[in-house]
C-alpha cells in the first residue's frame, strides 16, 4: 500500500499550569484507507496516535490491522454494562439530562480510528434513558443517552492500574487473570487517577512496535498536562513497549506501558467498555 507523508507545523500544548507547552516535532504521517472485515464492523486504524498521544515516545503510529475480537469467558459475579451504539446511529447524542431540550454534545460512531462507539454505563437499563461515562474532557464526564440508540452488554471484565506500585491487575468476574509490573506517567506528565473504561482495541503496525509493542488499547482517560499532542487530544492508552527496563518506572507522558506478552494476551480477550481503575 502506498502511503503519503506530510508535515504539519507542531501545536501547542497547554499544561495544567496555563502556560501553553509544545511536544517536540514529530512527523504526521497519512495514509490511504485500508480494512480489513471483522464481524460486527470494519476497523480501520487511520491515525494510531490518537490512542498513544499520550505515551513516552513521540512518534506516531500510522496504519495498522485491527486488533482480533476479543474471546471472553464470564463468571457468575460482578459485571457492568456497556452500551455499543447501533451501526445505524452515525452521531449519538448526549444530553445533561433526559427532560434537557437539546444535547450538550454528539459523539460521532465509529470512532476517530473507525471503531465501534461503546460507553459505560452507570444506571438506567430499562427505562427509556441511560446515564452513560462519557470519553470526553474532564476526566469523569457523564451524560445521558437514550437506550433506543444501543445495544447493551454485560461486561465482566475490569482493569486496575495502581500508580505508587506500578502494577496493573486484570480481572474477569472475580479471577485474576493478569498481573505484572507496568510504566507510568513520569512527574513533569503523569497518568492521570480516576475511573475509564477501554474505547477502542488497536493493533500497532510493525515498524511502530519498537515503541508501543504489538497492540495498543484506547482509555477513556486524558491527559491533564497535555491537551493536545500531535494529531490527537492527550488520550492515555495502554500498550505494549520495545523498553521492558521501563516496566515499574514513572517514564511515560502518561500512557500505561506493559509487557509485550502481556497486552498480547488481553487485547485477545478483554472486551471493548471494560472499566479501568487508576489509583494514586
């Protein structure tokens, strides 16, 4: 496939202090459309850094195939609900509250990356409204949706990143699937604590693996130095490394480094919507 390359000029980065900060340049690289089929839709990764725009190393990944779908197995205990928007809903709106007169704000489906839009849910099943965790600044947003609009599933899958250990714990129902040792954001960018949930499961391409490993996941989560970087909004991901010595370390711009074997192994089974705690 050919691929075109241009530059753009670098943007400014505003910090949590109101001075506006600026990422080193980077080359912005664009590239033809391609898809590969998945069941439920086409995953097309146009411009990987929005997920990693975030992340200790500054260039960006370009085009890559989709991550595989996830294969779960549930328990009997606890689970959440996330809502995946219909095919045929091409812009969900959001709304304050369900007698609110207009929406405060669309979410576009797919996603940037041409992934399925999915939201977490926090309560509402039944009824005609949904109040919904929103992937949008500040961290913690929330929003009501109308259930017309999704399908809901029940999510046993959870994910807590402890900060001051520097690990990273994945569950499903009440087992222990994975754990180890994770990078974290350093001092000057750090990862920034709260309650996400995963928005998007990607696959790094080949010549971008030296930096984030194989694949990538997208959090709800953003960045409270960076408020832009490069193409994207200072989403914090979670992925892969070709550095296993910054494993346990404060190192990144705030994404959350794992092992390669590791993020192999859950991009293949955790769901996209699945919480994520981040704890100080």
């Amino acid at each position: 496939m050919r691929r075109r390359v241009a530059r753009r000029r670098r943007r400014p980065l505003s910090g949590t202090d109101g001075r506006a900060r600026r990422a080193p340049a980077i080359d912005t690289l664009t590239a033809v459309r391609a898809g590969t089929p998945r069941p439920a839709a086409v995953l097309v990764i146009l411009l990987i850094a929005v997920t990693l725009a975030a992340c200790g190393k500054l260039e960006r990944p370009s085009v890559g195939a989709p991550a595989p779908p996830p294969t779960t197995t549930t328990t009997a205990v606890p689970f959440r609900v996330v809502a995946e928007v219909h095919p045929d809903v091409k812009s969900i709106a959001v709304y304050d509250a369900p007698d609110a007169s207009a929406p405060k704000l669309q979410l576009s489906n797919p996603t940037a990356d041409d992934v399925v839009r999915v939201l977490l849910v926090d309560h509402g099943q039944g009824t005609d409204w949904l109040k919904v965790d929103l992937p949008v600044r500040p961290n913690g947003s929330t929003g009501f949706i109308k259930s017309s609009d999704v399908d809901l599933k029940e999510d046993y899958w959870r994910i807590s990143v402890e900060l001051g250990a520097r690990r990273i714990t994945v569950w499903n129902g009440d087992h222990v699937v994975h754990t180890e040792p994770v990078g974290v954001g350093a001092a000057a960018s750090p990862t920034p604590p709260g309650e996400y949930f995963i928005t998007e499961a990607l696959t790094v391409p080949s010549f971008q693996r030296s930096a984030y490993g194989p694949y990538a996941f997208g959090t709800s989560a953003h960045s409270d130095v960076y408020t832009t970087f490069g193409a994207g909004d200072g989403t914090v991901g979670i992925h892969g490394t070709g550095d296993p010595s910054s494993l346990g370390k404060d190192v990144s711009h705030g994404c959350i480094r794992l092992s390669n074997d590791g993020i192999t192994s859950l991009i293949h089974q955790v769901p996209l919507g699945t919480p994520v705690e981040i704890l100080a």
